[in-house]
C-alpha cells in the first residue's frame, strides 16, 4: 500500500502536533501549502528510515539470547539426540 508510516518516541510528541497533551495515533490528510515543502522533507526521512528498511528491522527482532537454564536444557536434548544416533549407527 506504501503507505508511509514511523514510530514515536512518546505520546507527547504527538500531541504537540494536534496541540494536545499526548496522542497515541496521528493520520495527517492533509498539509497547508506552505507548510508542503517541509512536510516533503519529513516524508522522505521517515521513508527512507521506516518503510524501506522494513525487511531488514523485522529480521533483527530480538537476540536470540537464552538463559542458562534453557541453555543446560538444549545441552542435555543434545546429549539424548547424539547418544540415539550413536546406537543407530551400531
């Protein structure tokens, strides 16, 4: 739909757009004319930081890091799964 999008950081933020105390959610339909020129500008940060680089956050989610009671599990499901291929192979 390329529709441009971006995350704030803050609701406060937000709000200072629409002269309110906070917003969580802001759709802009439309731009006076003289403000075009700068909103231009803003449209193309946020897509070049947000729309176009979608594929790439989404794939660095998280860390992939476990905690050492779920790393002595793995380790031990490990040790099942060598010592049953081990007697298959005899």
């Amino acid at each position: 739909m390329e529709i441009p999008y971006c995350i704030v950081k803050g609701k406060a933020r937000l709000g200072a757009i629409v002269h309110k105390k906070t917003a969580s959610v802001l759709c802009l339909t439309s731009v006076k004319n003289e403000d075009k020129l700068e909103f231009s500008k803003i449209l193309e940060a946020i897509k070049a930081n947000f729309n176009d680089k979608y594929e790439e956050n989404r794939k660095k989610w998280g860390g992939g890091v476990m905690g050492s009671k779920s790393q002595a599990k793995t380790k031990a499901k490990e040790r099942v799964l060598q010592k049953e291929a081990a007697q298959r192979m005899t």
